[in-house]
C-alpha cells in the first residue's frame, strides 16, 4: 500500500512537471514573450485559463479607467492571444496611422465573419484578394468626387426630417433613422424612402444587423476563443441559419435593382462585373451590407444626429454660438445648403465636438498586426489583435483637456477657423477606415445646419437627459430620451419652406 502511494505520487509529481515544463514552453514561444527582450506594453494582472482577457462588461469605460492606470497602450491575453488596446491620440496616429500597412488584416472572427458572414461582410474581411476586390467596388462608388454628387438626395430627405421634427418632435430618433434608411436606400438600391419604419424591409434589414451585433461583440461566442467547437454536430445551428436568411434577402435585392431605373451602387457593380471581379453572392452581400450598415437604428448616420440632439439639448450657450453664425451665413429668408459649409466654422466645431462627447463607435472594429511593431518601448508583435478604443481616444486628456467638458471652440484657433492640428478617429483607422465616410459625413453636416437654423433644442422641464444611457455595444446608441423643440420661426413659413426647396420668393 505504502509502494502504491509513492508510486502514486511520483507519477503525480512527474504529470505535474510535465505541466509546468509545457507552460513554460508556451510562454516563451507565445508572443508575450516579446521580440528580442523588448516587453510588451503593461496590462492587468493575468488570470487563470483565460488570463487577463477584455472585460465582458461596460468595455469602453473599463478599458478607459485601464489606459489610465497602465499607460496609452494597454495589452492583454486570451490564451496564446495578444490584444493591444490603444488609448491616446498620439499611439493612434504613430500606429494605427502611420503603421496602417501592417494592420490592414483583421483577427479572424469564426463566429461573425465566417459562420455569420462567410467571408463575404467587407468590414471583417481578412487581408487579401478578396478585400481588395470589395474595397475597390465600394471605394469607386463612395470616394469623394462620387459622394458629392448625392449631396441634393440627402438635403431633399433632411427637409424631409425636418417636417418629420416639426409634426412629432417626441420621435426624433425614429425620425433620425428614417432618414439614415431613405438615404442608403437610395444610394444602394436607387429605391425611393420608405412609407415608415415598419415597411417590411426595413423590419428585416434591421433584425439582420441586430444579429451582426451581437455576434461581432467580443466574447460573444465561445467559437472565437475554442474553434474547434465549430466542428461539434449542431454548434452554431442559428448562426447558420441566420446567414441564408440574410443571404436570400441580399440575392433577392440584387436581382430586383437590374429593373430598377437611375443609377445605384448595385447598378453599378452588375454593370462592371468584369471590372470588380465579384460574384453574384458577393455582388449582393456587399450591397447588402452597405445597406444594413446605413440603415440600422445603430448606423453611424442615425446614432451621430442623435448625438448631435442630446448634445444641443445639453449645452445651450454652445447652440446659441451656432445659431448667432447661422443668422450671420445664412439669414431667414433661405435654407442653409453644402455651399455654406466653409463658411460656418462654428457649426463644424459643434458637429466634431459632438461626435468627440459621445462617439458614435465606442471599442472600435479589431485590426491584426501582421509584422512587429515598436513603438517607445514596448511590441506589439506579429499576430496582435489590435483595437483603437474610440471612447478612450475621445478622454485623452493630452489631445482633449477637461475631456469630459463639452467645449466646441478648442476646434477652432484664435481666429476662430476650424483648427488643421486636431484629429479624433470618427470612422477607423488606416486603410480599414469606414468607406461610407465621406457620405456619413455630407448627412451629418445638413441635419445639423438644418435642424439649428429651424430649431432651438432643449432639455424638457422635469425630465433631464441622461447623457450615459447608451448601449454596451459596437455601435452604441443611446436610450429613448425627451427634448423641446423650440422652433426658430413661424412654423407655416417654416413647412413651406422644407417644402419648396428652402427659399422663400
């Protein structure tokens, strides 16, 4: 009995060396193990089996409170997986920026971009043929000069939320979303604005991007951290199910455009298939997503105008800044149009601060380093997950100071023109940046100008904003909330107005 136990315990002991002797090779041949005796950046302490991972939890504000703690650059660990988090502007633009080319990959996402999506949803594709081909259809229908000339579509359909504004103030977010749909609506599809938000398109497109965000939040789905789970009968089932559901959806969209007259994004990609060297499955995929991306009550267009609302809603004296160079620019007798952009470096400051105060994307999308990178110190090596944390960027008290102050003027310099030296990443980082964003850009502009030049917005009496009342998500949109909508004008010469083109004769 006595031999048995020694026994025993030996092969206990041996098991147990065995064990340390793997973690220690894991270690050194991990990437935390640094390249050439250079340390990865500082980061919380690790924790058994899945170490120091990102918190599941609040993210944005988590990871904000570890920047301040550990430095601007932030990393963790999910098994033998680096994640770098970037927490000031400076880190931004030396890395995310001027290293871009070595974070133009993206980590694989099993779970939303390849079971979900399989492989076709441009914003997760990985580094190669394929994204080059999906980059290039995009890019040659959104780059600047071809965004301008939407610019007359989106001002008639701001109008258009304007009306929406002045019959049911109370809906200004669904009112928001209906205008980010009738815009991407026309730009994908050439299809005219939807009746309302319960046309049934819209009610599919929006349950098809509620689904992306879940499945694209971090730890979201075992499968990402355990792949082989992917390969167990029945496993991800519903993620399946709901990629032929949204890839129908997509097909049937492509083949009702070629009846469609005027021009649109999927009319031209089946007019240049050779050109972009995309399948049918592609071709509907892509025009799917830049759909479901400017239509979803989370879109980018949709969330920053609601920004804008709560923003002006909060900070009366900063609206009145705008409102005094909007009388100044524009006057009563017309409606502000994109040839008054340059002249109304106020308005600009608002709208960036707005968007700095509450970022529309809060975690940012991941990029995956694909060579070393160094940067004061510290690697960040080959294989990195890396994320420029938008709410993170958006506290930096070197780049911001008094960051949580709402403060529109320290956009502007000592003669109050837009400042050339500031930058606060809106729409990504580096060859990843979101291709929409000249579009989003055009869409925020008119509503803002629009919306000040009719309304004064204000808090209602006994029922204040809660300004911190967004979703935990990647896209986050902030909680039903109250305004006053104080019209600038009489209201019939206001309608008339949105409704003959802005001037009145």
């Amino acid at each position: 009995m006595e031999t048995f136990v020694t026994s025993a315990n030996y092969a206990a002991g041996v098991v147990a060396a065995a064990f340390v002797v793997l973690l220690v090779m894991f270690y050194k041949m991990s990437p935390l193990a640094g390249r050439k005796g250079i340390p990865l950046p500082p980061g919380p302490p690790a924790r058994w089996f899945w170490c120091n991972a990102l918190p599941a939890v609040n993210i944005c504000h988590t990871l904000t409170d570890m920047v301040r703690e550990y430095g601007p650059i932030v990393s963790f660990r999910q098994g033998s997986q680096v994640i770098i988090v970037i927490g000031s502007i400076e880190a931004a633009i030396d890395i995310m920026e001027k290293e871009g080319a070595s974070l133009v990959d993206r980590p694989r996402s099993i779970a939303a971009g390849e079971m979900l999506s399989n492989g076709m949803r441009v914003v997760l594709a990985r580094y190669g043929d394929r994204l080059r081909r999906l980059r290039k259809a995009v890019h040659t229908h959104l780059q600047p000069k071809a965004a301008e000339t939407y610019q007359d579509m989106q001002r008639e359909h701001a109008m258009d939320f304007i009306l929406d504004m002045v019959n049911d103030p109370k809906s200004h977010q669904k009112h928001a979303h209906r205008y980010a749909v009738s815009v991407i609506l026309r730009v994908a599809y050439g299809k005219s604005a939807p009746t309302a938000n319960t046309d049934p398109e819209i009610v599919r497109i929006r349950r098809i991007t509620e689904r992306f965000q879940v499945a694209i939040r971090p730890g979201a789905y075992l499968v990402d951290r355990v792949p082989l789970l992917r390969y167990l009968p029945g496993y991800g089932k519903q993620l399946y199910e709901w990629h032929n559901e949204e890839l129908e959806f997509y097909r049937h969209q492509l083949s009702r455009d070629q009846n469609i007259a005027g021009s649109s994004f999927t009319k031209t990609l089946l007019e240049n298939t050779e050109g972009h060297q995309l399948s049918t499955d592609e071709m509907s995929y892509l025009a799917g997503t830049l759909f479901a991306a400017g239509s979803d009550t989370a879109s980018r267009t949709a969330v920053g105008i609601t920004a804008i609302i709560m923003a002006a809603a909060c900070h009366p004296l900063a609206q009145a800044k705008v409102h005094e160079e909007l009388d100044m620019v524009i006057g009563s007798d017309r409606a502000p149009t994109f040839q008054d952009s340059s002249s109304l470096p106020q308005l600009h400051a608002f709208l960036l601060e707005a968007l700095r105060w509450r970022p529309i994307v809060r975690i940012g999308f991941p990029h995956r380093a694909t060579k070393d990178i160094f940067w004061q110190g510290y690697c960040i090596p080959k294989g990195a997950i890396v994320y420029g944390c938008h709410w993170t960027l958006s506290r930096d008290p070197i780049a911001f100071p008094d960051p949580d102050v709402f403060n529109p003027q320290r956009w502007l310099d000592s003669e109050g023109r837009l400042k050339d030296d500031m930058k606060f990443i809106v729409y990504g980082f580096g060859r990843r940046v979101c291709p929409g964003m000249h579009l989003a850009n055009h869409s925020l502009y008119i509503n803002l100008a629009l919306l000040l030049w009719s309304f004064r917005i204000a808090q209602r009496p006994g029922a204040p904003i809660n300004t911190h009342a967004f979703s935990d998500a990647v896209i986050a949109h902030a909680a039903p909330f109250e305004i006053e909508l104080i019209p600038r004008m009489k209201v019939a010469k206001l309608t008339e107005m949105m409704t003959t083109n802005g001037r009145m004769d």
